[in-house]
C-alpha cells in the first residue's frame, strides 16, 4: 500500500540506502531476507552471539553455515579466505548485529566492512538496537562509523 512504500522510502533516505524493505518483526526479517540472498550452494558467516532469528534465517537458506567466534577478525578473515578459496563464485553473507542485543557491546564494523569488501562478500547488519540510539541523527552504529550508504554488492555469478 502507498503508507508502506512511503514508510520505506523514508527509511530508505533516512539511512542512505537506494531503498529499504520493511517487514512485520525482525524474526520475520531474518527468515525472509537470507534465504532470498543465499541458497544451497552459498555461505553465511555469522558471530556467535547473533541474535536466534539471524542464526534461523541462516538454516533457512541452506546456505553452509560458518560461525566466528563473537568479534573474533582474524577468525573472520580465515573464515572468508576458506570460503573464496573452495569456490571462488559463491556467495559469501557475513551477518552480524551492530550492537548485541544480550551484551550491549559493538560489532567491529569498520574493520568488517574493510574484510567485506577484501574478499567480495556481503554484509547483512542487523541495526535493530543501534537505530535511534547511535550515530548522527540515531542512524545506527553504520552511520557512527561512517560506513554507512553506498555498499555495493558485486557478486561473481
């Protein structure tokens, strides 16, 4: 309906994206956006301490599922050079929260989104607890870093 398109434009210029999608829950985010990204022959690349939904999502897809340990870079690094190196053409989705939702610490973002973009793989940043509360105009933790707007995905298939 015209409400939910221009709620999603809104957000879509409030965060700096090309556009945004809203659902009804962040469970149904997760289960509804991995899947539709990554299929059988893909990986996903979660932090431990991401939130059940992403970890549901993740099994949803089919997707091989990699687990670093919580902020844990190099483990990370190892993880996405394994992924590139078996198959150089999958997809490869790293999925973390900004701000955890049962510790309250911070996603290494900066240096995620600088590993993201060495080996060519996707970020899925879950905003749910930064929005409103970090960052210039409460934009989220992406916006606090400055590493918000203009992820572009290139994908090799």
């Amino acid at each position: 309906m015209r409400p939910h398109q221009q709620l999603e434009e809104c957000l879509a210029a409030f965060k700096k994206t090309d556009a945004a999608l809203t659902f009804s829950s962040g469970y149904a985010t997760s289960v509804g956006v991995i899947p539709a990204l990554c299929g059988k022959d893909d990986v996903v690349i979660l932090d431990k301490l991401s939130h059940a939904s992403l970890i549901d999502g993740a099994k949803l897809s089919g997707a091989t599922l990699r687990v670093f340990p919580h902020n844990h870079l190099e483990k990370l690094e190892r993880l996405l050079a394994g992924a590139r190196g078996d198959h150089a053409s999958r997809r490869v989705l790293i999925v973390t929260e900004s701000i955890f939702s049962m510790d309250g610490d911070a996603a290494a973002l900066r240096e995620i989104v600088a590993l993201k973009e060495r080996y060519g793989a996707w970020l899925m940043l879950d905003e749910a607890h930064a929005v409103g509360v970090l960052g210039p105009q409460g934009r989220g933790l992406a916006a606090q870093c400055g590493v918000e707007g203009g992820w572009r995905f290139r994908w090799a298939r």
